[in-house]
C-alpha cells in the first residue's frame, strides 16, 4: 500500500516572500517548466477488472512510462509514494515551492 504525502505551506508563517497557500495558477506556472510534467483535469485508474476516472487538478510525472499524479486540492499538492523513485522527486517540487511536506 502506497503512503500519501503532502506539500503544503501551511506550517509557515505568511510572509510577504511567498503565498500560502500553493495556488493552481502557481502549480500550472511551475509544473509548465518541467519537461517530465503534463496536466491532466482527470486522472484514470485501472486494477483488479475495474476503472475509476477521478476529476481534478493533476500533474503527471513520468516516471519510466509511468504517470505518477501529483494532485492540487486546496491548496496544496498529494501525492502517493509506490516507488522508492518519487521521494527524490516529491522533496524537489516541494523545495521548489517553498513548502513543507507532510506524511497523509
């Protein structure tokens, strides 16, 4: 089972330096710049005979031929860590942002 983590900013004090929280505008603007980065408004999920398409504001990685979602919901950017691979990944777009990441 994979753990999912968090990148927000919302354990920093508001400072005139940074925004909080992590705005889509500001995601899409970041996530532009990165060549191994698509958008996505909907990202699909298939296992076990069945499919699930859930809506939202998503930024695929690929990593080897694999999309790996990192999600904008209020504010901040979820993702799921299912390979050792995304750490490395996950602490560099949240050092990028200026935020924090935090495990659920």
């Amino acid at each position: 089972m994979a753990q999912r983590y968090r990148i927000t900013r919302s354990f920093q004090e508001d400072t005139q330096e940074q925004e909080i929280p992590i705005s889509l505008e500001e995601c899409k603007a970041y996530f532009a710049s990165k060549s191994d980065f698509t958008y996505a408004s909907s990202y699909t999920v298939t296992g076990n005979g069945s499919t699930m398409t859930i809506d939202g504001d998503f930024f695929l990685w690929d990593l080897n031929g694999r999309s790996i979602p990192f999600r904008h919901y209020m504010g901040d950017l979820y993702v799921a860590i299912s390979d050792e691979a995304v750490i490395p990944k996950m602490i560099e777009v949240a050092a990028d942002l200026r935020a924090d990441m935090s495990e659920g």
